[in-house]
C-alpha cells in the first residue's frame, strides 16, 4: 500500500487569497499548488502570451499566408493522437475559413495521417512520398516533426517546402524546414513550454490572420473568431496530459466555458451524446476520460482520419455517425486492454512493487501495437516504476511505449541509452512523462538491462517510495455538495493536480458493485459519509482506515449529492494526518 505525505501550504498566500475574496477552501488548495494572488486566477483572453513571444510564429505565419495568396495547396501531417487529431482538425478549420473569406482564392487545405503499424511516427520520407501525391507547396506538421531530419530532407529533394509545428523535445539536431515553431527547441525563449501540439498550432494561427490582416485579406467581420475554436485547444491540451501552466488553464478554461454553453463542434458534441455525458456538466475528467479515450481509439485500432473527419463533421448527422464509431472503437480497445493487461499482471505476479526493478520492460508477441501505451500508463500506476510495453512490428522489429514516475525524464533516459548501446535503438522520441522507441526484437532483452539500469542510477528511493501527495485533511465542515460544486468548477490537470484529500473512516457498510467497484459507508467525527472506489483492487477495507479521496458531486435520477471518491488506502493511520504548512 502507498504512504501518504502532504502538500504544503503557504499560510502567506492563502490569507491573501482569502482576502482578495477567494473561497476560503479554494484559497488553500490554490496556496498549496503555489498561486500567491488571485491575479494569478484571472483566465482572461487578454492575459494569454502574445505569439511574438513564440520564436518563429510570425514566419510560420508569412509562409503560410504566400502560399495562400499564390492559391497554393497545403497539407497537414497529422499525429495519430488526440492532441494530433485536435491540433489538425484546428489547423484545417481555420485555414479553410480563411480560404473561404476570399472568393477569388483558390488556396486548398487538406491532410494525411499516417497509419501507425505501417508508415510509423513523423514526417518519414515514406511519410513525405505519399503527401507528395497530393501535389503540396507546403507540408505543415502538428504533434511531430522536431525529429523528421530525413523527412524534411526529402521534402527538400521534391521541393516542398516544410513548416515544423510541434512541442517535444529536439534532438542533437533540428530538422533542415523552412521554419519551425516550437516552444522546445533551441533559443526559444516562450515563457510557457508546456504547450501540446495543438496549442503551438493556435499561435501559429493566431499570428496567421494578424498577418493576413496586415495584407488587407479579410472585408470587415470576415476574419475567423479563433476563440471559437477552444474546445479543440482544451481537449487535445487535456489529452495530451500536458502541464497547466498559467497559459494553458486560460486556454482549456475559455475552451471548456465555451462547450459547456453548448459551442463546440458537432463532433464532440456527437461524442458526448454517444458516451452519455450531459454537454452542460462537462468536467476536465470528461475532456481525459471521455473525450480523449473516444479519438485515441481511433489512432490505437484502426485509422486516425475517423477521429479527425468527427472533428470536422459540420452536419450533425455525420458528426453522429463518425461518433458512433469511434465509440465501438473504444469498448473494443477496453477489451484488449483488459486482455493485455491481465497477461502483464501475470507476468508481474512475482515483482513486489518495493523490491522491483526500478524500470521495467515487458514484451509480449500477441500484444496489439496500438495499446501498449496504455497498458505501460496503468502498470506504471500500479507498481509506481517506470514501464515500457512492447508488441511486435515489422520486420523483426517490436515497438515500445513508455511512462514514467517523477524523477525520471523518460526521452532523456533513452537518449543515454542510446548514447551507451549505440545501435540498441531504432529509433526514439517523447518528453518527460511518455516516450516510445523501436529496436529489434532480439535485442528486448539487452534493452531491459540497460533500462533498469538506468533508472536505478536516476531514481532516489525516495521516488521508488509509492508516496501519494494529499492535500492533507478535509475539515467534515467543507465535506458539502457547495464545496465538490466549487472543486468541480475549477480547472486542474497535470501540474496543477485535483485536490485529493486524506483522512481516517470507519467503514461502517461495504458492498461491491459490478464486481469491481467498491460502494462504502464511512463515518469520521460524528459524520456519515457515501462513497465509492471505481476498479478497486481491495475487496473489503480493515476498520479504521485511512484513505486518500477527492470530494465528488454524484449525480443520481436527477438529484445531486457530495460523494467521496475514493482513490488510495494507506499502508499507515498515522502518516500525513495534518495540513503541513510553511
């Protein structure tokens, strides 16, 4: 069981939060995730980064519109990933609305999304042959490209010219393009880093119609409202799990306001319909697990173009239909996952999660290239190490995707992997938390050698310790269903984490639902409480107990309730029992 420890509070900031007149349980939580000021709160259009700030926007943005004035064609090449499939359908809408803001234009906008299992990942130059079909005077890649230096090159010997528009980490050396946009690379000095890939490509188009608006393109009104194109901004930035920096809560903040209200594109519309899910009490957990799941299924089993077609549907009823697809597609990866995942487990039978390597690698034949990035997310969740998954390839070849714990930046472990086997590795890339990487199936095993290796040398035993961080007690007097209203109504994410809270209970009443999730009747000082633990791995719960859970509004034939949600029970009744504050 993890040991739970306490996020500390700045008393400092949470009193001045509280006197600029935040709620007094927002004003702590707020304190303890390093806000000092309700400023910092204001997600105001007007407090976004400017796109000068982005190096190379405005040159992405002048590319872009000489092929447009010389009625050129553009094609998108798209990532097979939700932040890839929003970042596409984004850079299409706009530019065709741009196109169609000129009658005499005669400009084209379309795309290609690779097929995972075949062409692989970024701009290949197989990649650049078959968009080279489509007769291109410029290839715009979203969520790929800062590591396609044969892609480009190949590009360049056909004369298409190259715009890089992506968020991961470089390499050694960038890609030969006519221009790339990325807050990663080189000397860009943009104050936010976490940007997706579909946030790179709304600054490029917002730096686009400035541009087209300095070249007299549009008539009064005509130039696109680009606001109304957050939801695609909120979704693919939640997606892609990328860290909600100050910019990025205004994003998916505006962009989540705005689908709440009902404007957002038929296709996400269509997908919520299809998953059940009430438009106006959207969350940031329907945008993960909604949402998200819906599209990468799509990338994952069958053909990204699905998803990306939804996302541009106009007419409702093929929105829908699109939709319902992508919903088959996803009960079918919840079956393979559970398949693969119930094989890892027996592999992992034996590995005690505090004496286990401090990387794991496992392969399995059978397993589907496709899921295996999911599968590492919820080992890694699991026995709280580093994990890549492999399934086999082509051509001798299997394909890995990795996740990792804090304390090990994943792209940067295979780097020096690469560094110290030189030829182990196909090929590599990601950031921090996910990665992927190719090599030959005979040598998995001299991959997992030195994985664990690695990560032994870069972990501390205090990041191999399953700690889960709380935000300490729950006073019973916030426990209310105004309190999970005020939590649900904010915007929390990677980097700036959904209050989870830990206290001592006694169970008072258990019973399993579905066989697999856990309904509780708890009482703490005098106080009944209901709760439930989704997919729980504890059948029943030793009384008193200590548990981490966050403060929930559950909703039942029309009548709404606090809830506590229950996601961790503690190996300790004695650890972590205050708010620690500094």
């Amino acid at each position: 069981m993890p040991r739970f420890s306490v996020r500390p509070v700045s008393l400092f900031a949470q009193k001045k939060l509280e006197q600029e007149g935040v709620h007094p349980l927002l004003a702590r939580l707020y304190a303890a995730r390093g806000i000092k000021s309700a400023a910092e709160l204001n997600c105001g259009m007007e407090h976004l980064l400017p796109p000068d700030a982005l190096s190379h926007a405005n040159d992405a943005a002048s590319l872009l519109a000489d092929v447009m004035q010389a009625d050129g064609k553009i094609v998108i090449v798209a990532d097979y990933d939700c932040d890839g499939a929003t970042a596409c359908a984004l850079g299409a809408r706009v530019m065709r609305a741009i196109i169609r803001a000129r009658p005499d234009c005669k400009a084209r906008v379309d795309y290609l999304v690779p097929d995972r299992f075949v062409l692989g990942y970024g701009l290949s130059p197989m990649i650049v042959d078959l968009a080279a079909q489509h007769k291109p005077d410029l290839i715009v890649t979203v969520d790929n490209g800062i590591a396609s230096l044969e892609g480009v090159e190949r590009a360049r010997e056909l004369g298409i010219a190259t715009l890089i528009t992506d968020h991961h980490l470089p390499g050694e050396h960038l890609p030969a393009a006519d221009c790339i946009v990325n807050p990663n690379q080189p000397g860009c000095a943009f104050p936010s880093k976490h940007l997706a890939g579909v946030g790179v490509m709304f600054y490029v188009l917002v730096a686009l119609r400035a541009e087209l608006r300095a070249r007299a393109w549009f008539h009064a009104g005509e130039a696109p409202h680009l606001a109304s194109f957050l939801d695609l901004v909120a979704l693919g930035t939640v997606a892609d799990v990328a860290s909600l920096d100050y910019n990025n809560r205004i994003l998916v903040s505006h962009g989540i306001k705005r689908m709440r209200a009902g404007k957002l594109c038929p296709g996400l519309a269509a997908l919520l319909a299809a998953a059940g899910r009430n438009i106006s009490e959207l969350s940031i957990n329907d945008l993960s697990f909604v949402l998200g799941p819906r599209l990468n299924a799509a990338g994952r089993l069958s053909d990204m173009a699905i998803g990306i077609e939804c996302l541009l549907a106009d007419d409702p009823g093929r929105a829908f239909a699109l939709a319902q697809k992508l919903d088959a597609l996803n009960r079918e990866r919840r079956e393979i996952e559970a398949d693969m995942q119930e094989q890892a487990l027996v592999l992992l039978e034996n590995i005690d999660a505090d004496a286990s390597p401090p990387g794991i690698a496992l392969f399995d034949p059978q397993w589907h290239q496709g899921v295996v990035g999911i599968l590492a997310s919820r080992l890694k969740d699991r026995v709280h190490r580093p994990v890549f998954a492999f399934a086999r390839g082509e051509n001798g070849e299997i394909k890995g995707s990795g996740r990792s714990i804090q304390g090990l930046h994943l792209r940067d472990a295979l780097d020096l992997l690469s560094k110290r086997a030189p030829g182990l590795l196909l090929r590599f890339g990601g950031h921090a938390a996910a990665a992927g990487v190719s090599l030959r199936e005979e040598d998995f095993p001299r991959f997992r050698a030195h994985f664990a290796a690695i990560a032994a040398e870069c972990l501390t035993p205090e990041e191999l310790s399953h700690q889960i961080v709380t935000d300490g007690s729950l006073e019973t007097a916030w426990c209310t269903l105004d309190s999970a209203r005020q939590i649900a109504g904010q915007i929390w994410g990677q980097g700036f984490p959904s209050p989870l809270f830990a206290d001592e209970f006694t169970v008072e009443k258990e019973r399993l639902l579905k066989d697999k999730h856990l309904k509780l009747n708890l009482s703490r000082a005098g106080r009944k409480f209901e709760a439930i633990w989704f997919n729980c791995h504890s059948p029943s719960l030793e009384s008193p107990v200590r548990l981490a859970y966050r403060l929930g509004v559950n909703r039942y034939q029309g009548i709404e309730s606090a809830q506590l949600v229950i996601e961790h029970a503690s190996d300790s009744l004695a650890n972590g029992s205050c708010i620690r504050q500094i």
